[in-house]
C-alpha cells in the first residue's frame, strides 16, 4: 500500500477538530474519515494504514477512553507541529 499525504493530513485533521481532552474514539475517526467531504478514503484499508503510519511516526498515540476502555487516539505534540507546518 502507499503512504498518501493527503490521508495522512485528513486524519490528523479529524482528530484535531473531533478530539476531547482525552482523544477520539477509533470508531469515531474511521466513521469521520469515510464521510470526509474530500473524498480522499475509498475503504476502511486506507485509514487503518494511514493510522498505523501516524501511530509509528508519532503523529497520534494510543489512548484507552471512558470506562469501557475504548479504544482511541490523541493528537500528539509532533502530530500538532506537522498538521501547523502543512496548512
């Protein structure tokens, strides 16, 4: 699979805009990104690899939400940089 940049910058911005405080529930983000007005995700496969990336660079963390522990994701501080210097 190819790493677009475009998936990667529409995630990143999903979270940012969707997030609380304590981050975005996974199914929350892959509902938001398949509805994303750009169109960019055609399958749920495109937003699990772009995830995975953000996850292995850094961009988002793994999070544990509400007392289910469901699980999430939360914009990291290298996640903020990198969605500030590709506006």
């Amino acid at each position: 699979m190819k790493r677009r940049l475009a998936h990667i910058q529409v995630l990143l911005g999903i979270v940012e805009d969707q997030a609380d405080n304590f981050g975005l529930k996974n199914k929350v983000l892959l509902s938001e990104c398949l509805k994303s007005p750009t169109g960019q995700f055609a399958e749920a496969e495109q937003i699990d690899y772009a995830l995975y990336l953000c996850l292995e660079q850094g961009y988002l963390k793994s999070v544990k939400l509400t007392s289910n522990l469901d699980p999430g994701v939360q914009l990291t501080w290298a996640g903020h940089d990198y969605l500030e210097a590709n506006r």
